[in-house]
C-alpha cells in the first residue's frame, strides 16, 4: 500500500532516522546516496541543509547539494553555514542592500564573477565560492577575518576596523561547528 503524502524525507540527527516516502515520483534513497532520474549526490550534504529546516523546496535543496558536491571547495560545510546564516538556504532572498540569492552576494560582483543572475543558484554559489577564496587567499586563512570581510567588506578588516566581536563570524563559525559535530555521528 502506497501512502501519498509522507514526507519526502526526514533526518532526525538524534537517532538518525530516516523516513522517506513511498511516492514512485519521489526521491529513492540507497544506502548512501539519493538517486533521482539520471543524477546522483551525496546524502550527507542534503541532510545538512535539510538539518537547519527551511522552507526551501527539495528541488532546490538537491540542486544546492548537487552544487555545492561537484564544485570541489575545500570547505562545503562553510558554504552551507554562510547561506544559513545570509539567507536561511533561500535562493530568492534580497537584502536591503540589495544583496541577492543564497549567498547574498551584491550585483558589483556580478562582472567579477562572469555570471548572469545572481538569483539563479548555480551562479550564485559560484559567484560565492570566488569571493570566498579571494578572501582566504587575501586573509592566509583566518576565517574569522574572511568571514568579517564577506559580510562588512575588506575596508572594514583592512582598516582593523575592530572586529574581534563580529557577531556574524561567530554565527557562521558556530553553524560550520555545528555540521562537523553532525559529520561526526
């Protein structure tokens, strides 16, 4: 018997477990991966982002994953406390200083980057992943000043603008702390 409106799946990092529907049009789950159609990614990137529980449709969060899987930076738990933290994993999102999409990165950088749209997810976490590693470059590393330069700008780190209690840095360190504790179980 076929249940219809199960959820498509669920994660619990208490005990770990999984409840998948039983819907032929949704997603199968294999021992490790979610295999879809022809496409394949990894599980554990999905459930990170399906661990902060937004209100992102599950296309966009397997297109996330599938993204931020294949684009091979060093740090996919970075990249995922950053769009918590920006935008609560919501593509469409808009500052009031117009920074746009999931990393919520401004439109100067659009030329920067060679990008189109900064709403279209690929293109933002690409866009994003630049910035991050011109940042680390710059920084040698120290994520709290890349961190603090991503959110207020390089003026603000260059200028050792004091900024030892940027809240933000603290936010998105303590939400990467939080998906190697879940790595970890």
């Amino acid at each position: 018997m076929k249940i219809p409106y199960l959820p498509v799946l669920y994660v619990s990092l208490l005990t770990g477990f999984m409840l998948v529907s039983y819907r032929d049009d949704l997603p199968k789950i294999t021992q490790s991966k979610i295999v879809q159609s022809n496409h394949v990614i990894t599980t554990n990137t999905l459930f990170k982002l399906q661990f902060f529980d937004t209100k992102t449709r599950f296309s966009d969060l397997e297109k996330i994953a599938q993204i931020i899987d294949k684009s091979g930076f060093y740090d996919p738990d970075l990249l995922i406390a950053v769009a918590v933290i920006e935008s609560s994993i919501n593509p469409a999102a808009q500052s009031n200083q117009n920074a746009q999409g999931l990393l919520q990165i401004l439109p100067l950088w659009k030329s920067t980057c060679n990008i189109k749209d900064l709403y279209l997810i690929e293109d933002n976490i690409t866009c994003g992943i630049y910035i991050l590693e011109y940042l680390l470059t710059k920084y040698n590393g120290d994520l709290f000043k890349v961190l603090t330069a991503y959110n207020k700008g390089e003026y603000a780190v260059d200028k050792e603008i004091p900024f030892t209690s940027s809240k933000y840095a603290k936010d998105v360190l303590g939400k990467k702390e939080m998906l190697k504790r879940f790595e970890s179980r």
